[in-house]
C-alpha cells in the first residue's frame, strides 16, 4: 500500500469570539474537520497562540495536488463551510503554501 504524499497546506488563521467557544468548537469538531476530511484535505494540525500579536488559532489541511485546493476554493461546500466557520471567529484569513513537514508554517 502506498503512503499519500502531501504537497500543499491550507491553513486557517482567525481569533474565536469570546462569546462563541461553545459553538465554534461544537461546529469545528462537528462540521468544519470531518466535511474538510471528505473533501479529500484532511487536517493536520491546530494551534492555539497563547502569546503575542498573532492570531488566536490556526488550522492546517493538507492537499496531495494544488488542483484538489483550487476545486474545494471554488465550491459551493467550501462557501458554507468557511461562512459557518465565521460566525464564531474575526480577523478571518487562509493561505495556501507549499507543505513542508519539517517546520512549523505560518
């Protein structure tokens, strides 16, 4: 069996609204990861910046091909899921870099 060899990083980055944890990590664990997960970006990470002036969490979902990425950017799946996303969260952005497993990316 062959290892999947991931070659992109989608990452997430925002700060989660004080008043909305409960439903944020309700839809995250429930909605957001396994829809991501079915769509062929499972995740690979979550951070959590307790310092500094830096979002608060940032999300990473790994990608075998840059087409899988463009695809889930232009669907209407991904439109639900990131507005859903947004309304537990500000200072919303995501990037799409080149994945490299040997260091963190920011």
């Amino acid at each position: 069996m062959s290892q999947v060899k991931y070659k992109y990083l989608l990452t997430l980055q925002f700060d989660i609204r004080p008043e909305s944890v409960q439903g944020y990590y309700r839809y995250v664990l429930q909605e957001l990861v396994p829809s991501m997960q079915k769509l062929g970006l499972p995740m690979r990470a979550a951070w959590h910046t307790a310092y500094g002036d830096y979002p608060m969490r940032q999300l990473d979902f790994l990608a075998e091909d840059l087409n899988t990425i463009r695809s889930l950017l232009a669907a209407s799946d991904w439109k639900r899921l990131e507005n859903g996303l947004q309304e537990y969260i500000t200072h919303y952005q995501h990037k799409v870099m080149d994945f490299d497993e040997t260091r963190f990316q920011w």
